[in-house]
C-alpha cells in the first residue's frame, strides 16, 4: 500500500498529481485546502478548536492503509504528514 504526501508551490500541480495517482493506484484522496470550505470547518469560528478538528481529522486519514494527502500550509501537521508516508514528493514552479 502506498501513503503519499504531495506538496508544492501554488500552481504547481499538486491537485493533478494527486488525482492521477489516486485513480492510478486506486488509493483515496485528500484534499486538505477542500476541508476548510466543509461547513463544519465553517462553523467552527476558534482557531484553537479548528486546528484541533483539521488535526484529528487527518490523523484518522493517516491511519489507514493507504492514501495520497495534499495540500500546501498546514505548517503543524507537516511532523505527521511526513513520519506516517512512504513518499514525500515536492513540486516546485520555476520562473522560464
């Protein structure tokens, strides 16, 4: 099984590279920047209790057996995004 971590610059094809994966390797997907527009995420107005619900939340994802996360920020989850994935794969968008 695989568990794979993509992030990168804006623009730089985080999401299309999630997404071929995804169906290549028929493993789930996680968007993290779509979980902030959820309405529960909405709701929540504290940031302490919204970064406790985006933590929890992805813990759960990281512990199952397979998965490709994506998403840029997320500054504080990167400790257990990266030690939970068998791949860490970075995109960068260079100036021509």
């Amino acid at each position: 099984m695989y568990k794979i971590v993509i992030l990168g610059n804006s623009c730089s094809g985080k999401t299309t590279l999630a997404t071929q994966l995804s169906e290549k390797l028929h493993i789930p997907i996680h968007h993290l920047d779509l979980w902030f527009r959820e309405p529960k995420m909405r709701k929540i107005t504290q940031i302490r209790q919204r970064k406790r619900y985006f933590k929890k939340r992805l813990e759960k994802v990281l512990n199952t057996a397979s998965w490709v996360v994506e998403g840029w920020g997320y500054l504080n989850t990167y400790d257990v995004r990266f030690s939970k994935a068998d791949i860490i794969i970075f995109l960068d968008v260079f100036p021509q």
